[in-house]
C-alpha cells in the first residue's frame, strides 16, 4: 500500500465518522430549537462566534503558506 493510499483510508474514514456526527450534530440543533428556540440561539451564536475565532486563527498559519 502507498502512501497515498494509506492517507485516503484515514481520510475516508475520518469523513466516515464526520458524517455520523454531523447527523447527531443536526439532531441535537433541531431538539433545542423546538423545545427553546432563544436559549438555542444564544448558545449558537456563541459556537459561531468560537468558530471564527479559529477560521481567523487558520488563516493567519494558511496565509504564511503563499
């Protein structure tokens, strides 16, 4: 096995359990929103809010790279 191969494996399999957390993720959104709708909201915000905290982060080590 090459390389390459070795990675694609890992990858598919890293994609594999993303999926199944991504569906659990978008479960537990729709839970919150039906039953607290500005409570789930607030707390988004801030995961969002996290979130690109580490896009900005990712962008300073990606840009290094041109």
């Amino acid at each position: 096995m090459t390389e390459k191969s070795q990675y694609d494996e890992v990858i598919d399999q890293i994609e594999a359990v993303r999926t199944k957390n991504n569906k659990n993720w978008m479960d537990i959104l729709r839970l919150a929103f039906r039953h607290s709708p500005d409570e789930a909201a607030a707390i988004l915000a801030e995961i969002y809010k996290e979130d690109r905290a580490v896009s900005d982060l990712t962008r300073q080590l990606t840009d290094r790279q041109s």
